[in-house]
C-alpha cells in the first residue's frame, strides 16, 4: 500500500506563501494606529479616550460589529461598516476559505486564517461551488447539518461542488460524529460524521465515531447507510482514515453511490448488518485503500482496485456483483462466517489478478464466484468448506494451492465451469472427496496441471459426479487414486496421466523441481508439444508466454508452455561483429 499521507503532497501549516500577510498596508488602511486616542462619542466629551494598543485590539473592537465601542460615535460606525463591506466584497472575490478551531476572530466569509471559520460546516455555508476549504488541526465535533429527504444529522454536509481539504493529513484533522444520546447507538437522533455530493472532493481526514439511524419502516438510504461518509454523485474521498464508524444497513463506514473512495485506511469499523464497511453502487471505485474488519461490497458496475481487505468475520471480504469488478486486490485473514465466502464473492463479475489467503470458508470457500470470470488470481492457504467454488464461472491462470477442505473438493469445486491454464496443488481433505477438484455437472478441464493433492476417501486429484471432460493437462502425482468417477463417463484426452484415453502419455511429466514447487518442466518431457491444438482456451500459459511455442506448433500439456530458448543465428552475428566463422 502507498503511504497513507505524504508530506510532500501538502503545504506546512503556515507557508508564507500559501497564507498572505493578514495586516498589510493595504487591508489595514482606514484603521487607527497603535497608541492613537480615539473618542468614546461624537459630542465632543472627549476627556475620556480610549487608547489602541495593537492592531488586533482594533479588529476586536470590529469584529463586534460596532455595537460595543460604536456607542454614538459616528466616526466608529462608518469605519465598522467599512471594513465590513470591504471583506464582503473580497468575498464575492474568494476562492479559498479557512477553518482553524482556534482562530481569534471567527468572520465570515472566513477569507484568511485570522478570521476562520471555528466549524468546517460554517466554511461550507459560506462557500460557492468550486470553492477550496482549507482545514488545519483540530477536532471538529460541534455543529450538525441535514440534507433534503433525510432527517440525519451530519457533522459536516456538503451539497456543491468543492474542495474540502486538511493542511497537516488525516493523524492530525479530525471529524467525529456521535452516537444517538437516547440509544447510545443507532437511532434518529445520531450523528453521521460526513455528507458529501455533487462534485465535492474530500482529502485528508479521520472521520470517527460516526453513526446512522435504525431502519424503521423504508427509511430513505442516506439515513441508515455509512456511518463514517455518505457519498453521492462524483464525490472523491481521499487519503482519509475512517475509524469506529457504524451504519445499521449497508456500509458501516461509507457508503458510496457514483463515487470514488481512493488511498483510504478502514480501521475498527462496526459492519452493517449484511458485514459491509464499504459499500459502493453504480459505477464507483474503491483503490489503493486498506480495510481491517468488515468487507468492501461493489454493485452495478462498481471497482475495487488495488485494495487490501482482512479481518473480516461475516459474509466475505470482498463482494461484487453485477457487472462489478475486482482487480489487483489481497483478502486475506477472513472468516466468511456460515455462508459466503471467505475471501472474495463475485456474482456476474470480473475477479482479476487478486489473492486469497489464510481464509475460512464454511460453505462457500475461500472464492466464491458464480456467472463469472476469475483470472490470474491465487488462492492459497485457505480453510473450510473448499478453496475455489465455481458456478457457471471460467477459472483461467489461477493458482490453487495449498487448501484444506472439509467436504467436495480441497482445491476447487465447480459446476457447468471451464477451468484452464491453472495450476492445482498440495490441496488436502481428510473427510470430503477431491483432493484437486471436485466436479460437478458440466465442468470442463484445459490445460490444467494438477497435482500432489491429497484425499483419504476417493479422487486425489479428481472426482467427478457427472462425467468431466479434461484436455491437455497434467493429471498425476496425487496421493491416492488421482481420478475417481460416480455418475457419467470422463473424457480425458492428451493429458500426462495414467488414466486411459486418446493420446494420453503415462509417463511422468518431469517437473523442474516439484519439491519447491516448480512446476514448469524440463526439456525432456513428454509434455512438450503433444496436447491438441483444437482445445486451446487461451492465447497465454500461467506464466503469460504464448501458449502455443513455436508459432504454428502443437500445444504443450499443462499449465505452463515450453519457451524455447532463443537461437543465435552465426551469419547474422557475423555480418554484425565482422566475424568469420572457421
């Protein structure tokens, strides 16, 4: 994961250049001077004055607006009102607006940090769309805010298009949200730390002990979604930390609807009741965050991206589904509870060069996917039910390795699936049967190498319920007997294997080094060049090679092709180095 915050990528506190001068010439114009003695009133009782003895004395006298010090002087009146209509003025100008809890004179349109806003929701109301809120340290827990159609209160509400941006990161800008007091928990009365839609970009906080309403009745989703955020419409969370947030129904930290949540950490957040902390709908991305506890759920054509999940105990650590997707992302460490899957759970969606480890499935394994794709991923060191569970899915360069099962399949259970260009490997159950892969109805087998797969009861390698087709795969070295069919009859053809079939080879396919797990084989083997061109699924092997070497060749058995080693061609290195050859 990238670092959370880089101090490169903000300005320290107080840059010179980033905070101009609050007293200059210019602004100060019209102002009395340090030690000039001004009338208490206008009727020439003027024994009695009142000495200036600093500028900010003054602008404390200003920032009452005059109904303190102007007491009849008519003088003081005008200059109050006129430095109040010159910062009106700057403020139909302004771009930028600050926050700073601590600023002496909270004056709106809080153009500088003298006169900051105290609040962050403040800055807010003030701002126009495409406005920059400047927030420096502190912690923000006062002041609440509802949005049309829901009646949650939200620390900080956001409706325009903006930015909201920390000076120092996330470790020292803090928003906190609230429990409801009657419940100490969920409830109407909560206070959910962020509101953000419309366009709005939100950098470098900790949003913390943020909180929804229960669902009573069909409460709108805004009311019972994301403790932490509410995110809707182009918003961009970024480089934030979402701590001990809780959300009664989908999305215990964010919730997230057309939007993107990038380079955020998810730490001790309370699931939703379905296990979510982030939940994303409708074409929105999740990249380059860390969730520890809870899941990440990506529907409607959604992304995560780059992420690490673990630490999950409900469900499963990553969903997607519907057309959503998940790329270049680890779950590890999760106990995917009764039902659901360990690791990842994907329904009609894209799992791609993802890993799954040192989870616990209890029915639905450690990768669950049903109508979809998985490609180029790992599953690894994973307990429970199975490792890999397909349904009408296509498994294609995954590594499934090193799974203990319970029931059907160690390694892999499928149905009406492919698998293809994948290895199988050192999968054990004791009790179930498929040490490898169990097979159910309709699975197909290409360019596969399983083997070393162990099971005490029946099919090492294979079990099949209803006949499987395998092709151009390596199907040996499993403990036990490697195949063993029920219902159907297999169709097993061009493999390595002692099983009877049409092209089939019964020697041992000579591995590099199967001991440490190399699974490539020697020069010699007799895998090289004797599969079927015919059932090819993929132009690439496990490794990325071309999957038939040389081109216009044969394919080779198993998950790995043969790269043959470059040929130095002598007249061509003769007419280069002007050598010749003796």
């Amino acid at each position: 994961m990238p670092p959370l915050w880089s101090a490169a990528a903000m300005p320290p506190l107080w840059n010179a250049a980033a905070v101009p001068p609050l007293w200059s010439a210019a602004a100060c114009r019209g102002f009395p001077k340090t030690g000039e003695l001004l009338p208490l009133n206008s009727r020439g009782r003027g024994r009695r004055r009142v000495r200036v003895r600093s500028v900010a004395a003054t602008a404390s006298v200003i920032h009452q607006q005059g109904r303190v010090m102007a007491r009849g002087n008519a003088a003081v009146a005008a200059l109050c009102a006129a430095v109040l209509a010159a910062v009106s003025a700057a403020n139909l100008q302004a771009t930028t607006r600050y926050v700073w809890p601590n600023s002496p004179f909270p004056l709106f349109p809080y153009i500088s940090w003298m006169f900051a806003a105290h609040t962050i929701q403040d800055a807010v109301d003030a701002a126009g769309e495409g406005d920059t809120i400047l927030v420096t340290n502190g912690v923000y827990a006062t002041g609440a805010k509802m949005v049309p159609g829901a009646v949650l209160q939200n620390r900080v509400a956001v409706t325009k298009p903006m930015t909201i941006q920390s000076v120092n990161g996330p470790d020292q800008t803090i928003i906190v949200g609230a429990p409801d007091a009657t419940t100490n928990g969920y409830g109407p009365n909560a206070t959910r730390c962020l509101y953000a839609s419309n366009g709005v970009t939100i950098v470098g906080f900790t949003l913390s002990n943020g909180y929804t309403d229960v669902m009573v009745g069909v409460p709108p989703f805004a009311q019972i979604a994301g403790g932490g955020a509410f995110l809707l419409d182009n918003v961009v969370l970024s480089n934030c930390t979402i701590v001990r947030c809780k959300g009664f129904y989908s999305a215990g930290a964010v919730a997230d609807y057309m939007s993107m949540v990038t380079r955020c950490s998810f730490v001790g957040n309370n699931p939703s009741n379905d296990g979510s902390v982030v939940s994303v709908w409708r074409d929105s991305v999740v990249s380059d965050c860390g969730v520890v506890g809870g899941n990440i759920a990506a529907a409607s054509g959604s992304c995560v991206l780059n992420c690490r999940q673990e630490g999950n105990v409900g469900y499963a650590g990553i969903v997607a589904i519907e057309a959503s997707s998940v790329l270049n992302s680890i779950a590890a460490a999760n106990t995917g509870g009764f039902f659901g899957a360990g690791g990842i759970m994907a329904i009609s969606s894209l799992v791609s060069n993802c890993v799954v480890k040192d989870s616990v499935g209890v029915v639905q394994g450690a990768l669950y996917a049903e109508g979809s794709m998985i490609q180029n991923c790992s599953v690894v060191s994973n307990k429970g039910s199975v490792g890999l569970y397909v349904v009408g899915s296509t498994v294609n360069a995954c590594k499934v390795a090193y799974n203990e099962g319970t029931s059907m399949g160690a390694g892999a259970y499928a149905e009406n699936s492919l698998l293809a260009n994948s290895l199988i490997a050192r999968n054990i159950t004791y009790h179930g049967t498929g040490g490898g892969v169990y097979a159910g109805p309709g699975v197909t087998i290409l360019n596969c190498t399983i083997v070393l797969n162990t099971c005490l009861v029946a099919g090492a390698g294979l079990y099949s319920n209803y006949g499987t087709v395998v092709r151009n795969s390596v199907l040996d070295y499993n403990l036990t007997n490697t195949v063993q069919s029920v219902v159907g009859t297999n169709v097993i053809e061009y493999c390595v294997t002692h099983e009877p079939g049409v092209g089939n080879n019964s020697n041992y396919a000579q591995f590099v080094d199967y001991a440490h797990d190399d699974f490539h084989v020697l020069s010699t083997s007799p895998c090289i060049d004797s599969g079927t061109n015919g059932c090819v699924y993929s132009d690439y092997d496990l490794d990325g090679n071309w999957r038939i070497e040389p081109a216009g060749g044969t394919v080779d058995i198993g998950a790995y092709e043969v790269v043959p080693e470059p040929v130095i061609v002598w007249s061509a290195l003769a007419l280069l180095f002007g050598v010749r050859r003796k």
